[in-house]
C-alpha cells in the first residue's frame, strides 16, 4: 500500500560535488583574477604590494587566455612553488614563479664571480644558489612559466601559433627533456618531472585552486 504523502520517507539528499584531483593545463580558466588577486595580497611578502600582485594576476590572465590555458591553475602552481610569493626565489631581484632551474646546489665563492650563467648570490649567507632570475615578472617571468607548462602538456605539433611561442621562449631559458614534451596534458603528469620525486604534487595544486575560489 502507497504511503501517505506525509509518511512518505524524505528523499535522500543529493552528494557535494567532489572536486576532481586532477585538473587539465590547457583549456579555460578555473577561476577569476579577484579570486587570485584577494588570496595572494592576504599571503604574499612585504616586498610585493596588493598594486604589485593584481598587475602580477592580470599577466597571467592575459597572456594565459591568449595562449588558451588555464592561468588559474598556473597561478596556483605559483603560489604552491613560492609560498604565496613568500619564498627567496620569488624575490626581486629574482622574481623566478616556479622553482624554475632551482636545483638545491650552492657554492661558495666571490660575489662577483657566479658559478656560470643560472646562479644567483644570497647576501644573508654569502654563497651562489643555483636557479633562474628574471628581469621581469610581466615580460621574462611569467611567459617563461607559462611556456613550461606547455611544453609539459603539448607537443609542438600539438600546439597553437600562440602556445608554441611561450614554448619556445620558455625552452631557450631552461631545456626540457624531449621525453617530457607532451607527457603531461594536466596537472598531475608533473609528478615526478616539474618536482622530484613530487608524489601528490599536482593534487596539491588542485586542492589549492579549490581553496583559492573559496578564499
């Protein structure tokens, strides 16, 4: 027998929506530059103003819609590289967004006299730190870590006028093996290859997109 329509059982709510814990490099945007731009003001250094990262975000943006990625993840891998634009890499002079060349090694030695062409001088402790410094977040920085990011996810063949440009750009700065061309089309294909041994590395920068939304 039917029951009545007040004894009838409440129907079972609908699950949350699981965030995915993979996301892909290419493709639209999956936040919003206020999103980015609230989240690092409220984290990032002394040296960097809330007017320093909104112009920051807004590269991003632009340069990302046009190369057809998905900028927002990549402001995330940024803020998970640096600290949140904290860390000494992400520092003017240096202003490297990614750990880009960053190997650990250090060598003592002259001011003066670096190593060889990617070191930079840490005046707190007197030696060279191997890594890349950029003139520019807006116009060496940021292209060079857009760039990477695709030549991760895409091959040559694969890639637009626009896309292959950032490639370019960021391979003459820092060679990638071509191994890893086109290996990794979303972000956890960087596991193991943008960090090592990097196990949940690119969950991590999905957990933090989803963070970054919500502020």
């Amino acid at each position: 027998m039917p029951l009545a329509q007040s004894d009838a059982a409440p129907p079972t709510p609908e699950p949350p929506p699981v965030e995915s814990s993979d996301a892909p490099i290419v493709g639209a945007a999956s936040g919003t530059a206020e999103q980015a731009s609230a989240w690092f003001s409220a984290r990032c250094s002394a040296g960097y103003t809330a007017y320093d990262v909104g112009t920051i975000v807004a590269r991003y943006r632009d340069l990302g819609d046009w190369a057809g990625m998905d900028w927002f993840l990549a402001l995330a891998q940024m803020g998970h590289e640096t600290g949140h634009m904290t860390s000494w890499w992400s520092q003017r002079p240096r202003r490297n967004p990614a750990g880009i060349g960053v190997t650990g090694r250090t060598e003592y030695g002259r001011s003066d006299s670096p190593p060889g062409a990617s070191w930079a001088w840490d005046e707190s402790v007197q030696l060279w730190r191997e890594g890349v410094s950029f003139p520019t977040w807006d116009d060496h920085g940021i292209p060079a870590h857009l760039g990477r990011l695709l030549a991760y996810a895409l091959t040559d063949d694969a890639a637009s006028d626009a896309q292959r440009q950032l490639i370019s750009y960021a391979l003459e700065i820092r060679p990638l093996p071509a191994s890893y061309r086109g290996a990794a089309p979303s972000i956890c294909g960087l596991n193991g290859r943008w960090a090592v041994p990097g196990t949940g590395y690119g969950e991590r920068i999905v957990d933090l997109t989803a963070r970054m939304r919500s502020g």
